[in-house]
C-alpha cells in the first residue's frame, strides 16, 4: 500500500532491455534506502515495482510487458526521473489517500492553466474510466494523491500548490505527456458494486 505522498524523485542511471522485459537503475534520493531490502516495494510514477537488486542508493527493479504497456515507464532513458515512494507501513501517517500502486491507464495533459502561486492541469482519459472521476474525488497521478477539480466529459483537472510542483514531476510535467493514473480504490469498489446490484434488479 502506499499514501500518494511522494518522498523524492529518482534519477534513472541504466536499462538493461529485453523482448518485453526491461530491467532499470535508479538513484535513490538520499536516506531513501536505508532499510530498503530486496523484495521490497517501491512505487515509480505511482506503479508498484519490486527491489531486484540494492547497492547503496542504486536500486534496480523489473518491468514486465504489461507495465511496459499500461504506464509511462516504457518511455523512460537514462536521464530521465521518476517519483518514488516507499511502501507504507502500519503506524505511518497517511497524508494522502490509500493507493494500490495498480495503475490502470495512461492519461493525457491537454491544458495547462498557470498563475504566479498555483497551476491547474486538465487531462484526457479513457471514456471508460469516467465513471470512477468525481468533482473532489481523490486520483492518483504518477503517484501524487490529488483532488479532483472538475470533471467535464471524458476531461478532469487538478489543482497543485508550489510544493507539490517543486517535489515531484507535476512541476515540469507539459502538455501532450502521458501521465499514470489510479483511481481511488474505494471509489472503484462502490462504483462497481452499484453497478452489479442496478444490473441484477433489471436482469
């Protein structure tokens, strides 16, 4: 489980590619791997990705195809940086909301709307997830734990403070980028449920 707080941004220091498998490095920010083990789970751009080997603050993961498929992480080079964060822990202080680290969807920035102490990035998603996206709802956004602004059609937004845009991707995140999205669990389950229980009273 994770929070949707992320602890740093990783740079990634080496791919190693095969046919629908990578493995990559990532330079952990510093303090983040003490007590880090192998096996461990460490969420990158909010997908859950498992500590395959550790020296220092080099730590490598796998990515299967289907993750190399569902999220941005196929797009990553030596060079580029994702948003890291340690699996929770029972007792932590849960400042997001309760995220899975299950991405579902890829979703597109299609506007960006900039003042001098805030900025408001809408997205396009898939149709069929609309459903789960509600006027402040809770989304997880390459791992950021987000309100939702507003929802209009198959678009939503979210609003982002100075600090969210200094620690994490959002702050140099353009228009045209294809960002992970989560659902909020709970959402999803009720939503789901609804549906089951409105299409066994009309079957």
């Amino acid at each position: 489980m994770f929070t949707g707080i992320v602890q740093g941004m990783a740079e990634v220091v080496a791919i190693e590619e095969r046919t629908d498998f990578r493995t990559h490095q990532v330079r952990l920010p510093a303090g983040l791997e003490a007590g880090l083990e192998l096996g461990a789970s460490v969420a990158h751009n909010g997908c859950c990705l498992t500590v395959t080997a550790l020296e220092g603050q080099l730590a490598s993961f796998d990515l299967m195809r289907e993750t190399l498929r569902l999220t941005n992480l196929g797009e990553l080079e030596v060079g580029s940086v994702v948003n890291v964060e340690r699996a929770a822990r029972f007792g932590d202080e849960i400042g997001g909301h309760s995220m899975s680290g299950h991405v579902m969807a890829m979703v597109t920035i299609d506007a960006i709307e900039a003042t001098a102490d805030n900025r408001r990035i809408w997205f396009q998603a898939p149709a069929e997830l609309m459903r789960f996206l509600f006027d402040k709802g809770y989304v997880g956004l390459d791992g950021v734990s987000l309100t939702i602004g507003e929802v209009q059609g198959t678009r939503f937004c979210v609003n982002l403070i100075p600090e969210t845009l200094e620690r994490t991707l959002m702050g140099v995140r353009a228009v045209g980028d294809q960002v992970n999205l989560e659902v909020d669990p709970q959402t999803q389950a009720i939503v789901e449920t609804v549906e089951r229980v409105m299409a066994s009273r009309l079957a």
